[in-house]
C-alpha cells in the first residue's frame, strides 16, 4: 500500500468509528502531533506507531517484502 492510500485507510477509519484525532492519539499512546502530520501527508510513522494506530482501530498491519534482484 502506498503512502497516501495508507493515510486515506486510517482516516476513513477513524471517520466510521467516529474517534477523534485527540482520542485516537490519547488511546494509541501516539502524539497528536505526530498523528495530525501523518494525515496530512507530511509525516512519516514508523511501524511501531502504525501498530498502535491499528490496534485501536481494530486493523491488522501486514508487511509485504519483495524479492527484487538487480540487472547486471
């Protein structure tokens, strides 16, 4: 998933759930700063901090890694 689809997920979430960037912060133990940047586009989260978004959320993050071979 690409960053901008991962940001428009965690927003549509929260939206249907109807949480709060205060509240989903507050819950997932993620700064609200940090939180209000990543949905504007401007931050960067690390997977840890994606976890805890997705835990309150009730999603699931999966990490999907390619094999991808240079061209000599």
């Amino acid at each position: 998933m690409h960053h901008k689809e991962l940001i428009i997920t965690i927003k549509e979430r929260r939206d249907v759930m109807q949480v709060t960037q205060e509240t989903l912060a507050e819950l997932s133990g993620v700064g609200l700063r940090t939180l209000k940047q990543f949905e504007s586009g401007k931050g960067n989260p690390t997977l840890m901090t994606l976890q805890k978004l997705a835990d309150v959320l009730g999603m699931e993050v999966c990490l999907k890694l390619k094999n991808i071979t240079s061209a000599k």
